[in-house]
C-alpha cells in the first residue's frame, strides 16, 4: 500500500517521501481514510505507530481546502499532555504541512504566556497545546474556537492520568459542537471510554498493537543486583558493552539528579529530564542526547511519555516502575519500525513485587542474566508466572494542580513512591 492510495495529494505526498516513509504504517492505513471521510476516531496506539502522521496528515490534507483561521482563532486544536509531546507533535505538523499554505502553533506551560498570545493574534490553521495553558490563553482572549473544525486528544489516557479531565471538559465546553473528533490513547480504560461517550460520534474504532505486548523486536532481560550497587552496574555495563545512547528511567526525579551526577562523576555525559526541570533544560537535554552530545538521559515516567526519539538502541530501568504498564511504555521507547532495541531492568530483592507484576501483564518471564562481580546479596526470588488477573485498583481522583507544565505552581507529585493506579480493562476490538 502506498501513501498516495489513501488519498493524501502531492504536496503532502512530497513531505513524507523526505521524509523517507515508503509504506504507511498500520495505524496510518486505517486512520487516514477515516480521518479525511471526515469520520471520528477512536486509536488504541501508543507512540512509536506512527500515530502523530496518522492524524496529522490527513488534517492537513482537510484544512489545506478551507478557508485559512483568522485572528486568534484556531481550525484544529491537537491537545496533549506534555510539553516535550506537544512540542514533537508541532515539529510534526511542520515538516508534514512544509509544502502547504497553513499555520501552525505550539502553546505549553512553563514558559512566558507572552509571546504565545502574540503568535495566536495571527491565527493557528493548527494549534498544538496543553490544556492548562490553552485555557489561560482562552481566558485572556488569545485564543478562540469559532473556526475549530477538528479536535485530536493525544495519550488521553496521559492526560486523564496526570488529572487534567477538568480542564478537557472545560476545553470541550467552548468548542462549537459540530466537529471531528479523534481520540488517542495507549489503553482504552473504563475512564477513557466514558470520556469518548461524550466526545465522538459512531467513531471508526482502530487497534494497532494489542495493548501490554511489548515489541518483538526488544531484547528484555534483566540484572539482578543490590540496590546500593546499582550506579556501579550501570557504569560498568554502559562501558563494557560500549552504549553510546541510552535512555535510562528512574522512578524519582531525585533518583534522576543523583544518578546524573554520579554518571558525570564517572567521566559518562549525562543529563536528567523530569517534571522540576525548566522548559529550557529539558529542551536542551533532549536535543543534545538526540544529537549524541549527551551519552546517556535519565528520565522519569512523565517526562519520558511520547518522547520520540529515532531507533533508540537501549534502554535501562534503573528501577522497575510501580505500574506495570509503564514497564511498556518505557521500553517502547527502543525497537521502533522494525529497528533491534535491547532493554534490561536492573532489579534488586525489594522489586520483586513490581517483578512479578511486571511479567504477569506482559504473560512472559524476563530472563535473568547475572553480571560478574555484582551477584546480589540480598537475593531476587525465582518469579513464576501467575495467572491470576491483577487485583482490581480503585480509579485515580484527579488532581487538583498539574504536573506538567501548566499553570499553578502547585505541588508537584510526579516521582513519589505512590503508585499511579490504572484501571485495567481490555483494549479496543
Ligand atoms: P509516532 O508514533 O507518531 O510517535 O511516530 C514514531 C516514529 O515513526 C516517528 O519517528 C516517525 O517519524 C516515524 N514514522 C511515522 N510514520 C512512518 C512511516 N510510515 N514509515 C516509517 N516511519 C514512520
């Protein structure tokens, strides 16, 4: 199959071709016909499909034949949890839209409002924003919805994870009701689903990778090791085994710092990326790892989401998550589009627990591979798989204050040991 069948016209076609894209991916091939029928659409997708061109493109390709935004008005809102997120999702938009006559913007907190309300005066064919910012934009008039055409949820379930509902409902309240709606998300829990109920209209329902199966082409192991050693492994692995990029997670972004530091120490370029970061820092960090600058990047949960960093060889989990899914998401971070990726945990006798939920949602045992002169004390039990359905967890209540870029300073609690609680229900079709 070809781009050009799906009905995507030359300028567009030209975009991807440089972009050296030969066939559509599959959530391309499903989304792209709907999305340019004018349909909604409902994706189980995480990043890494290909998701961001499956909606993009086709929005493009219906905005290109209307009547361009006026003043601080917006034709499609694209709304997504993070700023890092947003900020791929605009660098998107512009080199698949190069060719077009249309206008995009990028709107996030954590930086000036200024300069955003300067750049809105013009108008947006397409806006790209986080809803807390979108709605101190909105209440300053900076920002209006009279032309909005098509609206995209991207990571839904992020954002419903990180307590943004409120504000989407709010954002939905002022948008005109005769739209395309596109909804997004890795899982489809009962929380998404009832936020769908009020959002699409007899959605086209696509599914590309079911959810929780990791990427066959990532090599998962895991390092059992005591936890007070675990910067010394890693420093001998990154050498020994000569990684030159590699994304390592943490589950505190004091976990993040120290780690960091403790790498520069050792003579390995390091950066952290997490939610108590500026804007500018985190900018910064990711685009010297992406450039080879920086060797390795220690992220947290929040802040690594959506990154999309190109045909990632390696990934670390420096500590295993508390939600098991996050395990998914991390490692989805390498493998992608066929590439070979390799992700090895490094797992101390107090993360069994997070072990074993770990393997029982992704239905396989990690293999174990013990590294010289680092045989734990303290051991790690031998897992088995166990079928019994995870237990039941309570819905999360939204927060009052966000996490991630948005307006108030408040309390940040991305990082803490509490595990976030995901409903585990099915995915689509
Ligand atoms: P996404 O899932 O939108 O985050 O995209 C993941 C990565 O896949 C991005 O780096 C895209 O540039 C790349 N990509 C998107 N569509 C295609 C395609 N049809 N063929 C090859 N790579 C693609």
């Amino acid at each position: 199959m070809s781009f050009a069948s799906l009905g995507l016209s030359a300028p567009i076609l030209e975009a991807v071709a440089e972009q050296g894209y030969k066939t559509p991916s599959p959530i391309q091939a499903q989304a792209i016909p709907a999305v340019l029928k004018g349909q909604d659409v409902m994706a189980a997708a995480q990043t890494g499909t290909g998701k961001t061109a499956g909606f993009t493109l086709p929005i493009l390709e219906r905005l290109a034949k209307g009547e361009r935004a006026r003043a601080n008005q917006a034709r499609a809102l694209v709304l997504t949890p993070t700023r890092e997120l947003a900020a791929q999702v605009g660098d998107s938009v512009a080199t698949y839209g190069k060719n077009l006559r249309l206008s995009s913007a990028v709107v996030y907190g954590g930086v000036k409002i200024n300069p955003q309300m300067m750049r809105l005066r013009r108008g947006a064919d397409i806006l790209v924003a986080t809803p807390g910012r979108l709605l101190d934009l909105h209440s300053q008039n900076a920002v209006r919805f009279k032309q909005l055409e098509v609206l995209v949820l991207d990571e839904a379930d992020r954002m419903l994870d990180m307590g943004f509902i409120h504000d989407i409902r709010k954002i939905l309240a002022l948008l005109p009701k005769n739209r395309q709606n596109l909804l997004f998300s890795a899982t489809f829990s009962n929380e998404i689903r009832s936020l769908a109920k009020g959002l699409v209209n007899n959605p086209v329902e696509i599914s590309v990778s079911p959810r929780n199966t990791t990427a066959k082409t990532v090599k998962q192991w895991i390092c059992p090791v005591d936890k007070k050693r675990k910067p010394a492994l890693l420093t001998q692995l990154i050498i020994e085994k000569k990684w030159e990029q590699v994304l390592v997670f943490t589950r505190t972004k004091h976990g993040a710092n120290r780690l960091t530091r403790y790498l520069d120490e050792e003579g390995i370029k390091a950066a952290a990326i997490h939610g108590n970061k500026s804007q500018n820092a985190r900018t910064k960090a990711l685009s010297d790892f992406k450039n080879g600058d920086t060797r390795i990047l220690v992220a947290t949960d929040i802040a690594a989401r959506g990154l999309d960093i190109d045909q990632l060889p390696q990934v670390v989990n420096f500590d295993l998550p508390n939600v098991p899914e996050d395990y998914v998401h991390r490692i989805g971070r390498t493998g992608r589009a066929g590439s070979r990726g390799q992700a090895v945990s490094l797992v101390s006798a107090d993360e069994f627990k997070q072990l074993s939920d770990i393997e029982r949602l992704i239905k396989q045992l990690l293999p174990r591979q013990l590294m010289d002169g680092f045989e734990p004390v303290h051991d790690l039990p031998e897992s088995r798989l166990n079928h019994r359905p995870a237990k039941p967890k309570k819905p999360k209540k939204p927060k009052p204050g966000h996490k991630d870029g948005q307006r108030a300073p408040k309390k940040v609690t991305e990082g803490t040991n509490k595990p976030r609680v995901r409903r585990s229900v099915k995915g689509l079709v």
